[in-house]
C-alpha cells in the first residue's frame, strides 16, 4: 500500500517565479497538512485541509495557498517566490485531521536561486 | 510558531546507553506527539500520549508526560547506531500540530 506521495522530490526556482508542489495521501485519509521545514529547524505548519475544506492556516503570507481535490489529493502553491522560501515542504495526511497520528511524505526540496 | 522546545539540542551517545530527551510547551494540550526524521527527509510517527496518560511505552521507546509542569520526555533505551536521527516533540493545536526544533541525536557505534 502506497504511503504519502509528494511531487517533485528536488526543485530550483528563480526569484519572483512561482510553484507548485503535489501531494497525494494514504487511501482513506481525508486530511492533508503542509508544513515548512528550513534546515535546523522544526516543520513549521502552513495549512490543514479536511474533506476539501481550509481547516487552519499557518502564519505564513498570502503568497503562500493550498486546495485539496476531490480525491483529496493537494496541492501548495507559492507565488512571488523569495530567497527565504527555500526550504523542505512536508505534506502529512491523516485519517480525519487534527493532532492525530499523522503520516508525512518525503517532501519536496524547493531551492530558490 | 513553534509550540515545543525540545531539549537538548544536539545529543551524542555511545550504542548500548540510554538517551533521553525533553519537550516543553507552553499551551494546555489535548496530546503531544513525538517524530523521528532522518537526514532531513519525511518524518515517522513514534508514539503519542494523550493528555490524561503519564507515561507510555512502545518497544524501546518510553514516553511521560507531566502536564502540570507542560513537559514531556522521550527515552530511548539499549540505543543503536540505526537511532541516529532528529526527534521531535509535536502538540497539537486545534487543527493543526506545532513542532519544536528537534533534538539531533547521534549514537557512536
């Protein structure tokens, strides 16, 4: 059985570009999250969708938004890409959100040049 | 922001002794969470202990909880090299986890 998939694995933009980054859940998880990982540092959380609904959002711009499809898969997106937005993009789903047990991907490893 | 602070930051241990880390918050909680991450890839779910548990076990990790003091801690016993990992103490928050920086564990074969 497939665990949580992200796409790409590694990815370099340009400043100003703009990026999206895939995530598909383990069957049966309704709920996908997003998290910023900058090295040495904790996932910082972005957004939780549950049942293709905005749930919470992290503090983090408006440059920064998510969806989540019928098949609950989902998607983040970055507009206006800055040098600080380089980081590793944790996806984690769950079976029904909140602080459950959650099961992350292997990220995405975005590098802004 | 961060929630957990976890503590130490960086800890180096020889294979067969026992490490210890700790977590502290700073909000009440419904339950804390602690993940391991290896190299900076994806994170793998350890345990969790609800609120209401004081300690939990699983294999050779043992976990407390003392929400009066807003800690946790998470030992690991009889440590091989394989440990050698990030760990992290999440809380939950509403709909959402917050995690700390991480305890980067190293075990010396």
């Amino acid at each position: 059985d497939a665990g949580v998939t992200q796409s790409p694995t590694h990815l370099i933009k340009t400043r100003g570009q703009h990026v999206t980054l895939r995530c598909s859940p383990i069957s049966g998880h309704k709920s996908v999250s997003w998290y910023q990982q900058v090295l040495g540092q904790g996932p910082q959380f972005i957004f939780q969708y549950y049942e293709k609904e905005e749930r919470g959002r992290g503090n983090f711009p408006d440059r920064f938004s998510a969806r989540q499809f019928p098949n609950y898969s989902s998607e983040l997106n970055v507009n206006a890409l800055l040098l600080g937005d380089s980081a590793l993009y944790l996806c984690a789903s769950s079976l029904r959100g909140g602080a459950t047990e959650a099961f992350f991907g292997q990220g995405t490893r975005l590098t802004v040049v | 922001s961060q929630q957990g602070e976890e503590d130490p930051q960086a800890l180096s241990i020889q294979e067969g002794e026992n490490a210890t880390m700790n977590c502290s918050y700073k909000t009440s909680i419904n339950n804390l969470q602690w993940y391991r991450q290896n190299s900076g890839r994806g994170l793998v779910h350890l345990i969790l202990i609800r609120s209401n548990e004081r300690e939990k076990h699983s294999g050779r990790l043992r976990v407390t909880l003392d929400t009066s003091k807003k800690s946790s801690s998470l030992l690991i016993t009889a440590s091989r090299a394989a440990d050698t990992a990030s760990y992290f103490c999440a809380t939950d928050n509403n709909n959402d986890m917050r995690f700390g920086a991480g305890t980067r564990l190293t075990v010396k074969p």
